[in-house]
C-alpha cells in the first residue's frame, strides 16, 4: 500500500472520528433532558430494563465485523458514561451543593449566634434531660462558661428497647426551662415526624440524630418548618448519602441545615466509633453548610477529647458539640463518655487555648 493511501485511509478515519464524535455530544444533550425529566418525575436515573432493550435491539442490528459481545461491552461503555453524565449534571444542581452557591452560608440563630463565618460555636450538654436539677445544673454550668447553645436528648432511640429512651415532651419543657432560666438557646432530637410541630416551642434547633439520618419521612417534616435543623451523619452512611440527606430537608423548602460529623462505624474497638476527619474538609468543599464535629459520640472516650477536638478544628470544621452531665457515674445514659463540669471547663479552656477555636 503507497504513503498516499494510506494517507486517504487515515484521513477517512479522522472523518469518522469526528462524525462519532459528534453523534455523541448529541446523544449526551438528549441523555441531560432524559434526566431533567426523570428528575422532575422523582425516577430513578437507571433504568435496567431500558438498558437491556437497547442493547439487543443494538446486537439484533449488527452485521459485523464487530461480534456481538464486543458490541454490548462499547455501548454499556457509552451508556455509563450517560449514567455518569445525569449523576454529575445532578449533583450541580443540588441545593447543598457548593457549585450552587459559591458562599458559606451561615446561620443565624436567636440572640444573634451565629453558625459558621468567623466565629466557631461549642454546643455542650448532657446527653438525656433526666431531671430539672440535672439539667437546670449542666445549664449554670454553660451559662458560666459563656457557652450559648445546650444540647439535651429529650427522645433517645436506644439499641436496647430496655435503655432509657428519655422523658419525651416532658423532657423538651425541662431543657426549655433551663435554657430560659440562663439565657441559653436549645438543640434536642426529634424522632417522630409527628413531633417537629410541637417541638418548636421548645428547641431552637432540631437535630436529627445518627440512626434517623435516612427516616426520609422525618427529613422532609424538618423540611416544611422553619427551624435551623442540626443533621448527623449516619453510623455507616457515605458522604454522598449524607449530602443526599441535608438535600432532603432543603428540596422542601427550609435551608437552615448544618451538618455533623460524629464517628462511623468500623472495626476499630478503642473508640467508640471512628471519627472521619477527612469528612470535614470534603464537606467544606462540597457544599456551603456549617458543618460541626461531635467529639463525644466519635470517641466515647474523655482522654483524647481535646485532641479531636483540635483536629476537627483545624480541618475546617465551624464548631464542636460535647456531652456535659453533673454526675457522669449516675447517668441514663452514656456515662462513660460524658465530661463532669469540671472535666468540661477543662476541655473549653484547652481548646480556646490551642489558637484553632475563632472567638
């Protein structure tokens, strides 16, 4: 063969190229409409089904000299590319997305405490209301300290059915009295969608705990109330879920949402749980919300509190959350992890100290 058919040869090529490149741009437009309109019908964006179809409709149609396996492995390469293609024109549509709004948002609670922006925020406080001389204690405490947000399970979901599972409704009107009483404002888990209405007399941010971070039907009852909603990350939930999961709450119209990393679960046994340093920063990046580290829960133990507490800090995060009880010995509910009010003094004054607390 001389250099100038060869030359035709591989011009013709590049023509071709060019053509396939171009029906697949095509293709990619009408594969984004495809998944505006699943979006809008709440479909899900793969459709196994509608990819065996075209597939032996592909091979059916084919007359060589591919042979039909190859045929089927180019076009799933095609068709995952427009699954990858949906996936990532989705994501920049996500409200909590980072792409969305390029800004932090900050939020601002009453009496003017803010979350995010410049300053970092502790929340502190038992892990269950049990009494209103414990609560109305840790509360003298907090004040004392300069603390403004106390944090106090008044709705405990147990991995026991046999555990204290909190005082309920009641427990809500202790830590709201308490908090009134030194000024402070309130976080508390809500468990039940049926109790977000109610509970706004009483909380001034609703958390949604670990174990509730998929109860889609509690993510959307927090979504139609306007009240700054406090959202753990799950035992074993990945990133893109939790983020899924805040864009629940948003999609419904409520926009006051921070996030909380707070341990996973894994096989370490020294800790609690594992606390996921990484997620802070990659939170930070992926979307505009405040995002707080619970150093209690994460570890479960009192010892390295202040060195978690430091790096999550200095991983970006905009606050920390930390269990305070008067009596750790005596308590419902995880005694062990829970700082006494000196033992808490103790770990504020540290952390302030370290340089990484913005105040």
């Amino acid at each position: 063969m001389s250099n100038a058919e060869l030359d035709r040869l591989r011009d013709r090529l590049d023509e071709i190229n060019a053509e396939l490149l171009s029906l697949i741009s095509e293709r990619a437009e009408v594969v984004r409409e495809i998944g505006t309109v699943k979006e809008k019908q709440g479909v899900p964006k793969f459709d196994p089904e509608r990819e065996k179809q075209m597939l032996e409709k592909l091979v059916s149609s084919n007359k060589g000299p591919f042979t039909n396996s190859t045929i089927r492995t180019l076009f799933k390469q095609i068709f995952q590319a427009s699954l990858d293609l949906q996936s990532a024109e989705h994501k920049k549509s996500l409200l909590v997305s980072r792409k969305t709004r390029k800004e932090d948002t900050v939020i601002e609670l009453p009496q003017g405490v803010l979350v995010g922006g410049a300053a970092s925020l502790m929340v502190a406080g038992p892990c269950s209301v049990e009494s209103e001389e414990q609560t109305r204690t840790v509360a003298a405490a907090l004040a004392k300290a300069g603390i403004k947000v106390m944090r106090g399970g008044a709705f405990k979901p147990r991995t026991s059915p046999y555990d204290f599972q909190g005082l309920g409704m009641d427990g809500l009107r202790i830590l709201r009295e308490a908090a009134d009483e030194y000024g402070l404002l309130t976080i508390s888990e809500i468990v039940d969608p049926a109790h977000i209405e109610p509970a706004l007399d009483y909380v001034d941010v609703i958390q949604i705990g670990a174990r509730n971070m998929q109860n889609f039907e509690l993510l959307k009852a927090a979504g139609e109330v306007r009240k700054p909603v406090l959202l753990k990350r799950g035992l074993a939930a990945t990133l893109e879920e939790f983020i899924h999961a805040a864009e629940y709450i948003m999609s419904r119209g409520n926009t006051e949402v921070m996030l909380i990393e707070r341990g996973i679960r894994t096989y370490e046994k020294w800790t609690r749980n594992t606390l996921d340093i990484s997620a802070v920063p990659i939170l930070k990046q992926e979307t505009h919300l405040p995002v707080l580290v619970d150093v209690t829960h994460s570890t479960g133990r009192k010892d390295i509190l202040v060195p978690c507490a430091k790096a999550g800090l200095a991983a970006g995060a905009d606050g920390i959350m930390v269990e305070v009880h008067p009596d750790p010995a005596t308590a419902l509910s995880d005694a062990a992890q829970q700082l006494n009010i000196e033992e808490f003094n103790q770990f504020y004054n540290d952390v302030k100290a370290s340089g990484l607390f913005r105040q």
